[in-house]
C-alpha cells in the first residue's frame, strides 16, 4: 500500500466468514511523503522574504485540486495564513513570507483526502523579530527613526513621545505616520527638565494605545 501506516495479512478460510485464523506479523510502510522548503532572504536586511515550496509525494497522486497551505505552528488545518493550489508543471509553489514574528509550517492536502487532512508537513519556520526604533535629541529636536515589519503599515500608525513611566495616553507630543515610506519622524520639544523619556511606536493593527516598540531618550 502507499499509504503509511502499519498493516497485516489475514488468512480467512472459506467456511470461517469474517473471521480470519492466523496472520502475519505487522508490516509498517513508512511515510516518504516530503516538503522541502527554501527560505529567501532579503539581501539589504538579512530577513526571511519569501518562501519556495516543493513536494516529493508517494502516499497520493498530485492533482491539480491539491493545494499548500502556510499555517501558524499548531494551528488547525482550516486556520490558514496563505495558501495555494499545486502548479503541476514546476511542481513549486513560492509564498511571501509572513511578517508576524512566530513558528510556522507549511502542509500538503490532496484532493483524494477529507480537506483539512494534511499529507505531510514541513519543518518549523521561524519568522524573527528584526523591527527596530531609534531616537536622538539635539538642541530641541528629537529625530526618531523606525524599521517595523512584523505588523501591517497603515497611515493610523503613530509615534509618540513620553516621559518614561507614563501611560500611553499621555504623551508630550505625537505624530501620525503619514508617509510610509521615510521612516522618520521629527519632534520640535523644548523639554522643561532633563531625564529619561521614551520614544513609542504604536500599530493600529494592535489598537490605538498598545505600543510595541520603543526606545529611551536622555534629555
């Protein structure tokens, strides 16, 4: 059978029915099946950027109703990231990396199988934090620098700047992330006292007030 698993032969008389007389001993057919993954990686960041999939299957007959499928680590089989039906002639598929920092897997269903059954699984992705924050102050004016990929953009994202210890809703100044593109954002503050402030970036994926990175400034 092509079907891992363990299996035995049954001796049934004519006269015994359903009821077999001896066996064999147990046969295990090993699982072949295979995922192979290639991690690409972003040549000016060193980050994972996309991901090329290609399968090497004995358990089933690849059809082109089959599909691949990106999933966080443990999660159920209809919980999908990303997925994708097999190309038949390259037999690869390539998906964008996640920007989620996390544990993944890649999994094989054929169509010969109930839907959210996988084949087979690849081995553990790890997708790592490389956001960054960076602030500096001189002579009144604080340049904060940022690098975030492990959550979506949107022009709802801010920065704010903070006395260190106070909450997130009470900061000294702040400022929408309306150009996506330059990563910079830049404080005209006369600051009253000297001390330790913090530099804060905030995800309107995560909700307006949840910041996630943020770096100190010494006034």
């Amino acid at each position: 059978p092509r079907t891992p698993g363990d299996y035995v032969v049954r001796f049934f008389p004519h006269l015994c029915g359903y009821t077999y007389v001896c066996k064999s001993n147990t046969v295990r057919v090993a699982n072949k099946d295979k995922l192979n993954l290639v991690l690409i990686q972003d040549e000016s960041t060193a980050r994972i950027s996309s991901i090329q999939v290609t399968w090497d299957l004995s358990s089933v007959d690849i059809c082109s109703y089959d599909y691949v499928a990106l999933y966080k680590k443990n999660s159920p089989n209809y919980y999908y990231e990303q997925y994708k039906y097999v190309d038949m002639s390259s037999n690869t598929l390539v998906f964008e990396a996640p920007h989620s920092i996390g544990t993944y897997d890649v999994r094989y269903h054929s169509s010969s199988q109930s839907r959210y059954v996988d084949v087979v699984r690849s081995a553990p992705i790890e997708i790592e934090n490389s956001d960054s924050i960076s602030a500096s102050y001189s002579e009144g004016v604080v340049t904060v620098t940022w690098d975030i990929h492990s959550q979506p953009h949107t022009s709802w994202d801010w920065i704010g700047i903070f006395k260190k210890g106070s909450g997130n809703k009470n900061f000294i100044d702040y400022k929408y992330v309306v150009d996506i593109s330059t990563k910079v954002a830049v404080f005209n503050i006369g600051f009253k006292q000297q001390g330790e402030y913090e530099a804060r970036y905030f995800s309107s994926n995560l909700g307006k007030y949840t910041d996630f990175r943020m770096c100190s400034i010494v006034i």
